[in-house]
C-alpha cells in the first residue's frame, strides 16, 4: 500500500495518524541492554565441545545435608528438569535429604553442579542456564547479584574468559570479541517470568552490578501516568529509592502477595513518606555479623523482620522481603532515604533462613495468571474460613426457612467457598456459596443481572435446581428456576474458576453431547450448555469450545474461546459474520502448551468480535478435518 | 561495545535512530499508553540486541517484534480484563485540543488490536499487506479484511 493507491479517505487517515502520533514526547532513554550474562547466554547456545544443557525452570536440589546456606559453602547440586517455577518447593521423590533451593538462599553461595538434565530453548524465560557439564568435571557456579557466573578452572568467566574448554589458552583474560565462547559457561539465574510489577507514583533508580561492570536502569513513573511496568531485566542487582510506598498496586487489582516484595510485605504500611521513626541501625546480615552496613531513620518494629542468629553469636535483623531480592553487594534504599540497609557481604545467618513460602514471601515462584498449587490452596483455605464465619444468618433464614446452624462443606474448584445447611423442609442439602467481593466478581452477571455479594445453591434440593443470588448493590435476593437459569450460575462458577484456578474437568459442564448439532443460519445454532459449545464435525473428530463470556453472545462483545479439536496440523480459523462477509478472528488461534480442560485435541485459543447481531458462522480448519461452529449473536 | 556492557557492537546509533519510530508505533498499536509502549519498545530492543549486528536492514526485523512484542501484551491484557478500563480515552489525550483527532483517536482505540496494528504499519509506516501478513502471522487476505473493517469504523470520523 502506498500513497499512489490511497482512496481519498486513505489519504485523510495517513495524514491524521502522522499528526496524530507526531504529538507522542517520545523522551530520549539510554539504549536498553540486558545484563552482560544474560545477552551472552542468548547469543549462541551452539555448542563446541560439549552440548550446552539449558535448565528451564529447574528446581536446584541440594544433596546435603546443610540446613543452611552460608557464602562460600560448597554443596552439591544436580539441576534437575520440571515445570516447576523457581521457589516452589517440589520435594524430590528419591531421597528424603534432598531439598529444593529457593531463590532467597542462592545469593552468595556456591555450587558444585554434578549433573544437568532437561533442555529448553526457551532462553529469554529460562532462569537457570546451566552449561556444559555432563560426564565432564563438576563445575562451580557462583551466584552473584541475580546472576549466575560459571566457574571453572580458571575462576570466575568475567576474570579469566573460559571459552568452554578445559584447555589452559582458555584461561586467557576475557576478549570481547570471544563472546560466544565465554557463553557457553555462563549459568544465568534471571528472575523468574517477567513480574510486570507495577509501581504508582514512584521513582525507582535501579542500578545493577556485575562484577566490575555496572549499568543503571532509571524508571521514574511520575512522567508516565503514574503507571510504569518494571520488568525482569531490571531487576538484577537494585537500587530502589521508593517515594510512595502506600500507593504501591499492580494493573488490574491488588499487588500479588508473591510480588509484593517492592511493598516489603512485612509491614507495607509501616514505612509512609514523611513518617518519623526512631534511629535503628541496620546490620550486615553476614555470618560474623560485623559490619555495620548501614543507617537511618526507622524502628526495628516498624518494619517486621527476623532477628536471626550469628554463626558467632548475636544477631541481625534480616527484612526477609529485601532478603528476597538482595543480594551480597547490593545497597537499598527504603522511603525517602529514611532506612538504609546495606549488605556489602552477605545475608545469611547460622540459624535457618525465613521460610520460602510462595504465598507471602518468595517474589519469585508465582505468576499473576497461573498461581502455584501452594497459592491455590492457601486461597481456598482462607476463602473457606474467611467466608464460612461471614455468612449472614438472617438472611439465610430468610432465605431457606431455617434457623439451623449452617454446616461448612467440603470446598473445591468446583464449588467454590462454600457452606451449607440441611434444609429442613424439602429435603436434601443447600449449598451457601459466597461470591469473594472482589473487581473479579464483579465481571460476573447472572443472565444480564450483575452478580456480586452472596449466592446461594440450591443445586442439591430435591424440589429441582434452584440457584439464589443476592445482588449487594440492591439488596435484592432473587430465585432463578430451572435448569437454564441454574446452567447460567454454573457457568459463572466455571468461568471463576477458569479465570483464576486452572480449568478443571469437573467444572465442565455436561449434556452437550445429547443436544442437536448445529447447522446453517443457526437452524439450530451450535448447542451450548454454560460457557461450553460443541461444534459440527465429520465423523470421527471433535470440536468444543469454552467461551468467556457470560450469557448468550451480544453484538460488539470481543469474545474469547479456548478450542479442544482433535485431527492434526495447525488450527485456521475464520468466521463469517451475518452479512456474509469475512471477520477472521481479532485475536489468535494461539496453542496451548498445557491445560486441564479435559476435551480430546490439542488446544488454542481466539478471539471473535462480534460486531454485528445475526447468525455468525466459525470455521475452524486443521490438516485433515474441518468444524463449524453457529452462534446466534444477540442484539445488544 | 564489547562484553562488558552487554550491548551488540554498533547498535547506539541505531537506538538512537529508531527509539522515535518504535515509541510511536507501539503507541498507537497499544491504544496509547506511553508507559507500555516504552516498555514494549525496551522489551523488543534487548530480545533483538543479539542479533542486530551486522543486519543490513533490521528496520523491518524491528518492526516485526515490536508489532507482535505489543500484540502480546494486548493478549496478556485481555486475558486479565484489565486493558478495555484503563486505557480508555488515552490516545485522544494527547490531542485534546483537536476535536477532530479526538474522535480519531477515539474510533482508533476501540478497534481491535490487530486491526489497529493494521492500520499503523499500513498508513503509518506504508508497509505493503505483504509485509503486514507477515508482520501478523496472518494471510494477505486477513490483513485487507481487517483493514476494511477498520476503515469503516474510521470512515466517518475521516468523512467530516
């Protein structure tokens, strides 16, 4: 497309997005860089001499016995290959004196690795490289600064250049043009995933350290909407100086609890800018415990803390948040200058280092899309007590008839938080489900009503479904019966469970599969029960799909669907609105790596958007099988 | 440049010279949310930095991460729900002094992302659908479906 062929409504539209997007300030920023580890590590995984092992998402296991790790301790490790994310504590099956590693324990050690297994590609996400190593020698790894430097015969790689040999010429200061080589010896440690975390109103100077080389990365968000997304790579090695510690979230709601270590989850609200504290010395966390490492303004209380014990008597106060993230030379500066800790040296103290747990403290182990097992249990646990002893008794009896005590039920991904009461006149057993008052909750709508506060489940009574759902806002409690309206609620429950448990197979709805199929101009359009939709196949093949959306489909609604189709080869996918025109999907197909939506296929997801009301045909193509799909898009 | 700063050799100049074009490319891709697109801009330039070196033209290479690095974040985004609310309103921002690149920007920012990546690389950066197809991941004929829907949106806010 150029000028030449421009329509005169071309024309309008390339003139107004040059004015329009000549009035962006785009501000002169120092070129990005990554750190000099993890730029050489992605330069060529080729190997020379012996094939380079790339451990993604490995958990390190400690075969020894050592409770604690102290700088300069020598341990064995063996890199072993899972999908777990760094931190989350998998137990190893093999041997009760293995342990995991957490990612607060690695700064300052050092490792022996005698064995690497698993391989990725992935490099730009992987947090652990581990090199060439294999039946060669064991190799000692130092973990520096968030960085992982590979050590051989010739020391650290910055100092000597090991080239991936065990040739002495290899021993040779390092030359920036034998880069590559120098590689092939690096283990990387990045941060696991990019965090996107999230200051409000902060200046963060975040200055990084490696060895002799040091590079800054300044993020000042007061410029940018009081919005500014701090990525992986500028987390390694840091120099915060944080201005409003009280307005610290993340997009789109609450500051994770496994990130929240720029709010130094020991007491957030401990530290406020323009509070008085009395002095406190912070000291060097080192096993001697005999530096001073710092000073400022602030109490021991005021920031909660673990007084962990020297190796030689004493203590230190070690901020298990900053012990998250520091590392032996690091420096932070907390609130405005007011609290310095400084730990030139180390961290660790004799006694046992603060628990790992991925729920509060490990700001590494999570993602904000796909909380760990741990954090999935810990939510329900807490939503169970939580919501069990807020249940409203008055209105229950209201509701029920019954002023019985409520009973607290069994509670999974398929229900939700829930408690229940023996319904004395009808029989069977009511099912009290609280909706979590939460933004999430608030996306919810039975049929077209908004759905939040309390709804109670009636599923089990033996009078026929019935679902009862208070809506807060009007304080309203309205009864939906039937199996449509009870379809509808379900739908909700499996949605939340989608959006933030893992889909499960349990919360797939069912019947589908005695429902006519769909055909043209939707006469009948694809039957769908809940969020789930079966699609029109030739015999021998399946297509379903989850759509996220709630209620039927209305016009101008972006929606996406997760597609389990058996067959093989990549997925096409079109659509054709009611006029017959072509509106391939806005977003997608993107595959899936791995889900428990329990359909046969292989899984992607799109996204339509339905413009227009009407009969909307997708077709959904892969080598050897095509699906149709009919959704009849209501108006808005 | 060597080791010791993590940067490909030679790559300064280049910074410098494409820091203003990729700014606003991912700008009006993102629907005008500056912090992101810088981000977008940072995250596309270290992914790239490796391999930038001795590129004869890494414009076009540039152009093709950068568009997907900021169409991924539209789909993280979607996918948490939180795009739609907080961006609202934030390309015409920039231009409230103009009624008329208000409503432009405006229809702009309820396109949808592929449609407005569409729209930046055709009649912004003069990219053939070719180059767009590929750009996208998808078919020539995905790419003008996708245009047209898009003018049609923009066709009366152009007409006036």
């Amino acid at each position: 497309m150029t000028d030449d062929h421009d329509t005169p409504l071309e024309a309008r539209l390339r003139a107004d997005l040059a004015r329009l997007t000549d009035r962006v300030a785009v501000k002169e920023r120092p070129e990005p860089h990554l750190p000099p580890a993890t730029r050489l590590a992605s330069i060529d995984r080729t190997p020379r001499r012996r094939p380079l092992l790339l451990a993604a998402a490995a958990v390190l296991l400690v075969a020894a016995t050592a409770a604690v790790l102290r700088r300069d301790d020598a341990v064995s490790v063996s890199a072993t290959a899972t999908t777990t994310p760094l931190g989350e504590r998998t137990q190893p099956s093999a041997s009760t004196m293995a342990r995991t590693v957490t990612i607060n324990e690695l700064g300052g050690t050092s490792w022996t690795v005698t064995a690497a297994r698993h391989q990725t590609a992935n490099a730009p996400q992987d947090w652990v490289q581990v090199p060439t190593g294999g039946d060669a020698e064991p190799l000692t790894i130092d973990f520096l600064n968030g960085s992982v430097f590979s050590t051989g015969p010739c020391g650290p790689f910055v100092q000597s250049g090991l080239a991936g040999s065990d040739n002495d010429e290899d021993c040779a200061p390092p030359d920036p043009a034998s880069a590559i080589d120098a590689a092939r010896r690096i283990v990387r440690l990045a941060f696991v995933q990019p965090p996107r975390l999230q200051q409000q109103g902060d200046t963060l100077t975040i200055t990084a350290t490696l060895a002799e080389h040091t590079f800054e990365v300044r993020a000042t968000a007061a410029g940018s909407a009081a919005n500014r997304t701090v990525r992986w790579t500028d987390l390694v090695g840091t120099r915060w100086e944080v201005h409003e510690l009280s307005t610290i979230s993340s997009k789109g709601g609450p500051l994770p609890a496994a990130l929240a270590w720029i709010q130094f989850e020991a007491d957030p609200a401990a530290l406020r800018p323009g509070d008085t504290l009395p002095p406190v010395v912070v000291r060097d966390v080192t096993p001697d415990c005999s530096t001073t490492a710092g000073t400022g303004t602030g109490a021991a209380g005021d920031v909660a803390g673990t007084a962990a014990p020297c190796r030689d008597g004493g203590s230190a106060l070690v901020f298990q948040e900053v012990a998250t993230i520091l590392q032996a030379t690091d420096t932070v500066t907390i609130g405005q200058g007011r609290l310095t800790a400084d730990s030139p040296a180390g961290r660790f103290g004799a006694g046992p280092l603060p628990a790992a747990d991925p729920t509060t403290t490990n700001a590494m182990t999570t993602t904000p899309t796909r909380p760990s097992p741990e954090r999935i249990a810990a939510d329900i646990d807490r939503a169970e007590r939580e919501i069990c002893s807020a249940i409203d008794l008055a209105v229950v009896a209201d509701v029920f008839a019954t002023t019985a005590q409520l009973e607290i039920a069994a509670m999974s991904e398929d229900n939700g938080p829930a408690c229940g009461v023996p319904h004395p006149e009808r029989g069977g057993y009511l099912v009290v489900v609280q909706f979590l008052t939460s933004d999430r909750w608030l996306e919810l709508t039975v049929g077209a009503q908004p759905l939040a506060g309390l709804a109670y489940d009636a599923v089990t009574a033996p009078t026929g479904p019935t679902v009862y759902v208070r809506d807060e806002a009007r304080n309203v409690i309205t009864a939906f019966h039937g199996p449509d309206d009870t379809a509808e609620a379900g739908a909700a429950l499996v949605r939340y469970a989608q959006t933030w448990y893992p889909p499960t197979t349990a919360t797939v709805p069912t019947g589908l599969d005695t429902l006519p199929l769909g055909a043209a101009g939707c006469t009948p359009a694809s039957p769908r029960v809940g969020a789930e939709i079966r699609g029109t196949t030739p015999q021998g093949h399946q297509l379903y799909g989850l759509l996220f959306t709630n209620g039927p489909v209305r016009a101008g609604d972006d929606v996406k669907i997760v597609w389990r189709m058996t067959g093989s080869g990549a997925l096409q996918a079109t659509a054709t609105g009611p006029d017959g025109q072509l509106a391939p999907p806005v977003g997608g197909p993107t595959p899936h790596a791995g889900s428990t939506y329990d359909r046969l296929g292989d899984e992607w997801d799109t996204t339509y958007r339905f413009d227009q009301p009407g009969c909307w045909h997708l077709q959904l193509t892969r080598d050897d099988t095509r699906s149709d799909i009919w959704i009849d898009v209501q108006p808005r | 440049m060597g080791v010791s700063d993590g940067r490909a050799a030679g790559t300064g100049q280049l910074w410098r010279c494409s820091q203003g074009w990729m700014t606003r490319l991912a700008w009006l891709t993102l629907g005008g949310d500056l912090a992101a697109a810088e981000d977008a801009v940072s995250e596309t330039w270290v992914r790239c930095l490796p391999r930038l070196a001795g590129m004869d033209r890494p414009e076009p290479y540039l152009r093709v991460a950068l568009i997907n690095v900021c169409l991924n974040q539209l789909r993280h985004e979607q996918v948490v729900q939180a795009h739609a609310q907080r961006n609202t309103g934030a390309l015409s921002a920039v231009v409230a002094d103009d009624p008329h690149l208000v409503e432009l920007a405006d229809v702009l920012t309820a396109l949808a992302p592929q449609q407005r990546a569409v729209i930046a690389l055709r009649y912004l950066h003069d990219c053939e659908d070719g180059e767009i197809a590929e750009a996208l991941g998808v078919t020539r004929a995905t790419v003008r479906s996708h245009a047209r829907h898009a003018l049609a949106n923009l066709r009366e806010v152009l007409s006036r």
